[in-house]
C-alpha cells in the first residue's frame, strides 16, 4: 500500500466534522442555503455542527435532526467572540464555514485567538456596495476596514454570483482571484420533511384572478414600496391578487402604503411561513423588487416550479440568474412604470415553463456541496466512502 492509500485508508476511518455559523435560523436567503448545505453535508456522512448565536427562528424544522445544533448563548455579535474560541478549542472540528459580516471577521479573530487548525471559509450572501448605500459612512468605513484586515487570514472566501465577488473583492482589498463564487444551493439534495402550509386557505390562492407572488424579509432593501405601487399600477388593467412572504420592520410603513394606494383588498401579508414550495405552484409570476441581492434564492426557488419572473436588475445576482433577460424580466430599481409593464407583459404571453425548470437545476445542492468542499475539506473531498450521497 502506497503512502498516499495509507492517508486515505486512515480518512476513511474518520468522520470528518464540519461547522456552521450563523447568527439564528431566522427566515432569510442566507440562513435558508447554509440549512440546504449542512443537510447535504450530514447526508454525505460528515459531522455537522451548527453554531448559532441564539437558537431562535422558524427555519429549524428545515434541519435535519442528526444536524448537532449549538446555541452560543449571545445576543450581540461582539459576543460571539469568546463562546467561539471555546468551542474551536474544545471541539476542533476539521472546518469551519462562517457567514455573513460580522460574523465572518469575528470568526478569524476567534480562530487566531484559539490557536486552532480548523480551516475557515468565510462566505458573504449579499452585494455589500448596494446594501451600504443607505448606511451611514461611520458603518460603511467599519465594514471596509475589518474585512480589509481580516480576510485575507482567512482560508476560503466566498461569495454567491459573479457580481457579488466583483463587488467584494474591491471591499476587502482582495485580488479577484482570492474569492470564489458560489451559486447558492437551492435545487435538490438532502431535505428535512416538513408539514407543508395550506395556501388553499388564502383568498390569493382562489378564484379567476391572476395570482403575483414576492418572498422575502419584509426589509427596506427589498423595495416592496416600489412593487405596491407597480401592483396598483397593474391592477388599473389586469385582475390580479398580490401576495407577500416574510416579515420584517418594514411592515407598518408597507401597510399605511397599501392603504393609501387603495388596493387593500389585493395585497395579503400573511408573515413568515416555513415552506414556501406550495405558493410557488399556486403563482402565475413571481416578482423581486430588491435594490440590492447577493443571489436571490427566491428566483431560482420559482424557476424550479415553473413560474415566470419578473426582476429588477439590482446588483448583482438576478442578471446572473435569469441570463441576461433570457429566462425573465428584468426592469430598472426603483421604477413602479416599467415594473408594472413588465409584470402586464409576463401576465400575459405565453412561457417555456420546462426551460425555467431546466435552468433552475444549475443551481443544485449539489453541485454546491462539492465545490464548498473543495474549500472547506480539500484533504477529505475525494477520499473513497465520503464523497458520495449517504441518503
């Protein structure tokens, strides 16, 4: 046996172990891909550990239950710090995927300060440079100066499209080639069962009316000011309903919004659901008003369903997604006319739904979990018995 069979005779003996921190398993994009990674990842017969800040959120159902879960007991970031040294130290797992700023720099300062040879992954799920501009300058330099000091310690940096590499790599002051970009795993791959929600209750789901959809966290980024105004627009022409997943801060400023616009009687907010799959089927288009997104889950999510699109093209994913208006709609920010039209314009021709479904499966979990691996355990990606499925 060669020395290199012995190594991996050895692996093969071993379950390696891999870590994910969060900050809570609250409803978000971010927290939705790191659930779909961890679950491939315990499929594949590795250890998973999910460290949170707080064990908090309506996302939990969606991991699966041999997912070690790890509450950090904190409330604020800076808190993380030492709990996290802790746990590198005692635990030692082979490595570390930690996302979303601030949460990524302190995991660099806790691992230098543990001393600890677990290999850490950064990874950012937004366009930082778009989600800034409404931040005051005091932040803005914050968020610049730490990732330009720590993130070249890092071991892998990732980030979820081409354009949020771009974007990230001017922020932290890293050659282009340093970060790497990862389309978000969303299509396939190891799921937890979970009791689905009944969108037959909902008078949006009924009825002859064409039924327009948006997910996301009720949040100033997303611009669902700009989609109410483009739906009041659309509704002067077309019999339409609107229904809105998530919530968030901006749910009272939305509310006095739809008043004032006059169509209460076709806007529901239902809030948070945990599983969005079967209001996708029930949609006749799906729309993203955001100013700003790393790689929109939700688009692909309606791809995968068949249901047509309509995007702004804010930086940086939606482009990306939908190649350049080949598979939906994309319209300026923060512009309710052209928004409205081409909402009126995909309500009404006639769409190549097995093309969407088609595109929506380059972005697997699979394909994801791989090339996370690649990063996060480059000594055991290959290894005989662990790269395979175990479900």
């Amino acid at each position: 046996m060669s020395g290199t069979e012995v190594i991996h005779a050895a692996m093969s003996n071993r379950q390696p172990h891999v870590a994910l921190l969060l900050p809570d398993l609250r409803a978000g994009g971010a927290e939705r891909v790191n659930i779909n990674l961890a679950n491939e990842f315990v499929a594949r017969g590795y250890s998973v550990d999910l460290l949170l800040m707080r064990v908090a959120g309506g996302l939990r159902p969606l991991l699966d239950p041999r997912i070690r879960v790890i509450d950090l007991g904190v409330k604020r970031m800076r808190g993380v710090l030492w709990p996290l040294n802790r746990y590198l130290q005692e635990t030692r797992p082979q490595s570390l995927l930690a996302c979303m700023w601030p949460l990524t720099v302190l995991a660099i300062a806790a691992r230098a300060a543990s001393n600890s040879k677990t290999r850490l992954v950064v990874a950012e799920h937004t366009t930082w440079s778009a989600a800034e501009r409404s931040r005051d300058r005091l932040h803005s330099l914050n968020l610049k100066t730490t990732m330009r000091l720590s993130f070249p310690r890092a071991d892998g940096v990732v980030t979820v499209s081409q354009g949020a590499a771009d974007d990230l790599a001017g922020i932290a002051g890293l050659a282009r080639d340093r970060v790497v970009a990862i389309y978000n795993p969303i299509v396939g791959g190891a799921k937890a069962a979970v009791t689905e929600e009944t969108p037959e209750l909902l008078d949006w789901a009924t009825g002859p009316h064409r039924k327009v959809l948006a997910v996301g966290t009720l949040k100033a980024i997303k611009d669902y000011a700009t989609l109410l105004r483009a739906f009041a627009i659309l509704r002067r022409s077309v019999d339409a309903k609107l229904l809105i997943l998530g919530e968030g801060e901006e749910r009272g400023a939305l509310e006095r919004l739809i008043v004032d616009l006059g169509i209460s009687a076709d806007v529901c907010l239902p809030g948070f659901v945990t599983s969005t799959e079967a209001y996708y089927r029930k949609a006749d288009l799906h729309v993203l008003s955001s100013v700003g997104e790393g790689l929109p889950t939700v688009i692909v999510e309606a791809l995968e369903q068949g249901v047509p699109v309509v995007s702004t093209d804010c930086p940086s994913g939606p482009r990306e997604i939908l190649d350049n208006g080949r598979y939906g709609a994309l319209v300026p920010v923060a512009d309710p006319d052209a928004l409205a039209w081409a909402m009126q314009e995909a309500l009404t021709r006639t769409h190549d739904r097995a093309a969407l479904k088609a595109r929506a499966a380059d972005f697997s979990v699979d394909q994801a979990a791989d090339a996370y691996l690649d990063l996060l355990l480059p000594d055991w990606r290959h290894v005989p018995g662990l790269s395979e499925a175990k479900r």
